[in-house]
C-alpha cells in the first residue's frame, strides 16, 4: 500500500523513495552503490523507507559478441527515442550488500547515460506506474545533469529543464518531497571537453539560486550537494573516491549517500543525525583473467577468456612473435567492454596471414593501478584470416557543399555481405570517423551528405563477410566538399 503523501517527514513513517538517475547512481556491477549505503542510514535510523522504481539491478556487462558490421543505409530508419532495455540493469551487487537490500527493496529509476532531458518526459509516467502497483514515490532523490552538461553542452539553463522536470513528478503526486543533487566536477578531460568544469559550475549555481523557490507547503525542494561530497578537482587527472574520475568508488558511494542523506535530514528531519561517510574504505578487487583461446580465423586473431563479474573493461596487449626477435607489447586500442577481443585493423594494419601473435589480458575496474589486475599468461596463434580482401580502387571528389561523391570497384567475392565506407573529418580532432553499411549488390557510386563544407576529410572502404571486416582500400588524398 502507498504510504500517504503527507507522510516522510518523520523517521518513524513508513514512505516510497524512488531514486531518479545516471550511471553514478545505477552503479556498474559488484558496485555496492550510494542507494545501499543510504539504505543502510536509514535502517540504522529507524526510517521506514521502501526503495521503489521499476528497475532493481545494476549496469551489467556486455555480453562478448563479435564485431558488428553498420547498418546498411538504404534500410536505415530513424531510430525510435531511446527507451531503456530493463534486462540491461538487472547486474548484481557487491556479495557484502544485505540480502534485504538486493533480493527485494532496491527499487530505482537511475540508468547509465541517461539524462535530465531524457527523464522529463518520463518521470510522471514512471512515477503513476508505480503508484498504480501500490508504490507511488512520497520522495524523489534525484541525480541528473552531467550527460547533458557532458555530452550536450548545457549549462545555467539545465535549471529550467530541471524545474519542469519537477512540474512533471508533481502531475503524479502534488505532494512529492524533492532532493535535487547538483552535478559533481569531474578530473580533466583536457582538449577533449574543457568547457565542462565552467558549465557545471553555471548549473550548479543557477540550481542553488533557483530550487529553493520551487518548494510548496506540501511538496519542498531540497539540494544535495555532492559536488562538495565528491570534492574532485576538474584541473587534476585523479580523483581519491572516484575509480575513473567521475564515477563513485566505494568510499565515494558513502559520500554521495552523506550528502543525500544530510539534506533529508536538515530539511526533512530524518533521523537523529546525518550520515556520515568513513574517512576511508577499501576498493574493489580484481582478478588476473583466466581460460584464454586464441582462434586465428575471422579477423586473424581472435582471443576469448572467462568473465570476470564487476569488470569496467579488460586492457590487452598484443606482439608479434618472430623467430629469435622478441618484439615489444603493444597495447590495443580501445580496451574492450567484455571478454572478447578482435584484433581491428584501424590502429595497426594487422594482423597478417600466417604471421604467429601473441596477447595477454588484464582487468580493468578503474584508472589508478591498483584497479587494474595482472597481466594473464599470454595465449599465440597464427592468423589466417578469412574477411574478404578490399576493392582495388576508391575515389571521393566533392560534389557540392557538404558533399562527397564516394566510387570503387567491386569486390568479387561471394562471401561479401556489405561494404563498409569510412568518411573521417581530418580537420577534427577526437571525433570517429561516419561508417556508412552499402549492399554488395549496390552500384559503387554513393553521395555521402551532411559533411562540414571546407573540412578536409578522409574516405577508405572495407568488405565485410561472416569473418568480420577486411582491412581498407584509402581513396588518394583528402576530399574538400
């Protein structure tokens, strides 16, 4: 049964608190995260707090798969709005959390990548789904804005998306306590974002100036400052309780749930004292990767090796092996999101038929040292890759603004299942080449459009087959449309 809507505001009340967030408070799996540690707060208090929403796990990782070829562009549709895939958050949580926590009150509405954006338009829906299952939310602890000051370039004005996404709750229930968190700072992301630390510092100041009028008798607004909690320096490369800079590690999941848990005492007067964090908490564990196979068909060098449960990410490093010459590791680039690796041609123009490889893996559960694991014992093979060869010739000439004429010759070969055309912006740093999917059958002529008039851009094509991607043909030159 819902707990009424003028109920929270003692410890001794029951009450539904639906945490409403991004990947810092979805937690990646193992992750105990900062809702467990508040959970635990408020079991300590006595506060008789239900954990609801429609998802219950954490961000799991991905399943290994091979490499996927792009969608071919005479069948691509614009995609639908991104809705969440609820099997994706159904991740487990570190083996120390209570089994009451993780078996049946760990209810969220918090999803890696998500946004404020995203979730105002939701938040009314999700919160009338969950009353009419007997759970609807009394209090909202709600953490977004970094995706969209991140990755979408807001700033002071995310305070107006933030207001109507608070109208929006109270369309479900007009009488809903609100604790808004502002966005932390994360370490340096350098050339890559330098404007980030100056937008959030606007966001979270337009915030504090403006939320404290959006409260109601019934309905009060409260900030969370995590940025304070999290304490982390935009100038510095490092962050002491953040494992990749932005994202809480254990010591920073007890700062985040202090920071929550102060402003729902302060305003709400929950329980006899705030929480506090400890002044220090072990990090996760990790372990060297075991069972690794190398397979040298497909792309060449194809290595696989057993899950490890909690893994971010698993580094490799790959050499040659040449009689009597022991050449020097070279580290892949990227790491890998799960337990596969497919040697791609991108970086290294490798690998070559009937040459011997070799590849060692380590785990990866952030960026300081100790979050990374041993290198395994290192697994060789010989490749004979079986991805079919490129075309024998590419040309690109511009056709007009923003546009690039792309030619090749065919590939004869009945393995063939798509062609693969890379248009990269030269002029562009930090940014990946557009891959646009073509039909073996298609006639090699297409006009790639919506490119920057005046930037230099590169064009080389792939074929792809059931191996995987063949190594690429360059078109001479750079192309200016």
């Amino acid at each position: 049964m819902a707990a009424s809507s003028e109920q929270c505001s003692a410890a001794d009340e029951a009450c539904n608190v639906m945490v409403v967030g991004d990947s810092i408070s979805n937690g990646y799996e193992g992750d105990s995260t900062w809702r467990y540690r508040l959970w635990e707060w408020a079991r300590d208090q006595n506060w008789q707090t239900h954990f609801v929403g429609p998802l219950t796990g954490t961000a799991k990782q991905q399943e290994a798969h091979a490499p996927q070829p792009p969608p071919l562009v005479e069948s691509a549709q614009d995609p639908p709005p991104p809705q969440p895939d609820p099997s994706q958050f159904t991740g487990p949580y570190a083996q120390t959390d209570d089994p009451a926590f993780v078996q049946g009150d760990s209810g969220h509405y918090a999803m890696w990548g998500r946004t404020l954006g995203d979730d105002v338009g939701t938040i009314e829906l999700v919160m009338a789904a969950q009353g009419a299952q007997g759970h609807l939310p009394d209090v909202l602890l709600v953490e977004l804005g970094f995706n969209d000051i991140g990755w979408q370039g807001a700033g002071a004005g995310l305070a107006d998306t933030m207001k109507k996404f608070v109208d929006n709750a109270r369309k479900a229930n007009p009488n809903v306590k609100i604790v808004l968190a502002n966005v932390p700072q994360r370490t340096t992301l350098g050339d890559a974002n330098p404007q980030l630390p100056q937008r959030t510092r606007d966001y979270n100041a337009a915030l504090a100036a403006a939320a404290p009028g959006w409260s109601t008798p019934s309905s009060p607004v409260m900030i969370a400052d995590i940025d304070k909690a999290m304490g982390c320096d935009s100038s510095s490369k490092a962050c002491a309780i953040a494992y990749d800079g932005l994202h809480p590690n254990p010591l920073g999941e007890y700062r985040i749930a202090s920071a929550f848990g102060a402003a729902l005492h302060d305003g709400l007067g929950i329980g006899t004292s705030a929480p506090e964090a400890p002044a220090s908490f072990p990090d996760r564990q990790v372990t060297t990767p075991t069972g690794l196979a190398f397979d040298g068909s497909q792309q060449g060098v194809t290595v696989t090796w057993n899950k490890i449960v909690g893994a971010h990410s698993y580094d490799i490093q790959w050499r040659e092996v040449v009689s009597g010459t022991e050449k020097p590791w070279e580290n892949a680039v990227p790491s890998t999101q799960f337990n596969r690796w497919d040697m791609p041609w991108q970086f290294s123009f490798q690998p070559v038929d009937g040459h011997r490889y070799e590849v060692r893996v380590r785990e990866v559960a952030g960026d300081a040292d100790i979050l990374k694991s041993p290198w395994s014992a290192p697994v060789s093979g010989i490749a004979h890759p079986t991805v079919p060869k490129p075309p024998d010739e590419v040309g690109a000439t511009a056709s007009g603004p923003g546009e690039i004429d792309v030619s090749w010759t065919p590939v004869y070969d009945d393995s063939l299942t798509r062609y693969a055309v890379y248009v990269y912006d030269t002029d562009t740093p930090f940014v990946f080449a557009k891959v646009y999917g073509y039909a073996p059958t298609v006639r090699p002529l297409r006009r790639i459009t919506a490119l920057t008039p005046g930037h230099h851009y590169q064009v080389y094509i792939c074929g792809w087959n059931a191996g995987g991607e063949g190594k690429p043909r360059l078109a001479e030159g750079t192309v200016v449309p």
